[in-house]
C-alpha cells in the first residue's frame, strides 16, 4: 500500500490517528503511532526525494517499536 506522505501536521494521518485514538482507546492492544514524511519542502531530486519520504524500513522500526519485539517482514 502507499503511504500518504504530507507533513505531520494536518495531513490525513492525523486526523485519522485523533479519531481512532479517542474512539477506540479502550480497544487497542498498542497506542496509535502515526509516520510522515519530513517537514521540509520536496527536492527534485530522486535521491533528496526518497530521503524525505517514508520508507518501508521506517514503518517496520516503528511497529517493532510499538510491539516490542522484532516482526517477520515478506519482501
């Protein structure tokens, strides 16, 4: 899946992470970890680009993270 990658304010995620944060605390195993892209303006550049946006590596560091322990990733 893609990831949406506006800045960590106002972008979608928050929203999202707010909502499901205040509407289901009670139901969640872990807290609601939210991930985006840098705050910085976009470089043309592929390589300034992709060091900007969320990598696949970040979201796995994140759950790993949250849970505690290392996940199986499938590539």
């Amino acid at each position: 899946p893609r990831i949406p990658n506006p800045p960590p304010p106002g972008g979608i995620g928050a929203s999202l992470s707010a909502v499901i944060s205040e509407s289901l605390f009670d139901e969640l195993d872990h807290q609601v970890v939210r991930l985006s892209s840098q705050d910085v303006p976009t470089a043309y550049a592929y390589e300034l680009e992709a060091a900007t946006i969320v990598q696949s590596s970040q979201v796995v560091e994140a759950v790993e993270r949250v849970v505690g322990k290392r996940v199986a990733v499938a590539v």
